[in-house]
C-alpha cells in the first residue's frame, strides 16, 4: 500500500484493511472510549517482520483512523516527531503507541478542539505503521479493524 492511497475523510475505509506484506499489524485498544475531555484514546500497536528482516526508520507511534459503516470519520492526529530506527528480524515485533481521535473530520478546516465528537455507538479502529528502508523505499502495514465503542 502506498503512502497516497491512504482514505481521506468520508472515504472508504477498505484500504486500511490488512494486506499480506513484510509487515503485519496487530493492536490493543480500549473496548470502549466515553466522549469526554480531549477526545483521544490510546493503545498499543504491534509491528511483525513477516517475510523477512526489517530495517529503516518511522514514527514512533502509529496512525490510527476510525470508521464507521466502512467510511472514515476520524483521521490520525498530527504529530511533529522525530523518526526512530527500527530493525527487525523475521518473525521480531515492535512495540509502539498509538493515539487515536474520536473527533470527526467532517471539517478539517476546523481545529480538532472545535470538531464534534462522534456520536455514542460501535465504531473500527484500524491502524497504519510506515518504515522508510534503507533504501529509501516506503512500506506502509495496516491493521484491523478493531472494534470500538464510543459512549
């Protein structure tokens, strides 16, 4: 999966569905997330080299995007970070954080403070995790869906 074809806001969620590559993804979140103060929620992402060894850079958290009826309604939050190394033989996993928003991204000209949160109700939560290789080649792993409810 390329970078470019990631879903924007109302779009398709299909494309953050888990692909066979040379990384699989797999998460941890909270069960359920009460609409509540920031409107963020967290949990762990887990990177595993599946095909063969794995070595580059990425972000030390993962993006998470949240849909609902397979369309994407909340987008990964902006981060201003610095890439981490990552080096991974076949079969390693790496462990990352992961912040996701309940806010929705009907209007991404507005701050995240002034978006709505989502309604009360069951949501999937699917995560992306990019490693620029040595190379400088990209290879983006997605995960989920993980479900969520949001109360």
């Amino acid at each position: 999966m390329e970078q470019a074809d990631l879903p924007r806001c109302g779009e398709p969620a299909t494309a953050l569905d888990a692909a066979p590559g040379p990384l699989v993804v797999t998460a941890s979140f909270p069960p359920v997330v009460v609409r509540r103060g920031d409107g963020t929620f967290t949990g762990t992402v887990t990177i595993t080299a599946a095909t063969g060894p794995v070595t580059g850079v990425m972000s030390p958290y993962a993006d998470v995007y949240v849909a609902h009826s397979g369309t994407v309604v909340a987008t990964p939050l902006v981060k201003d970070l610095l890439g981490v190394p990552v080096r991974l033989s076949p079969g390693a996993g790496h462990d990352l954080a992961a912040r996701g928003s309940i806010r929705a991204c009907a209007d991404p000209g507005a701050g995240p403070a002034a978006r709505p949160m989502l309604p009360p109700g069951r949501y999937d939560v699917f995560t992306v995790v990019a490693v620029t290789d040595e190379a400088g080649h990209t290879i983006v792993a997605s995960g989920g869906p993980w479900p969520i409810v949001v109360a």
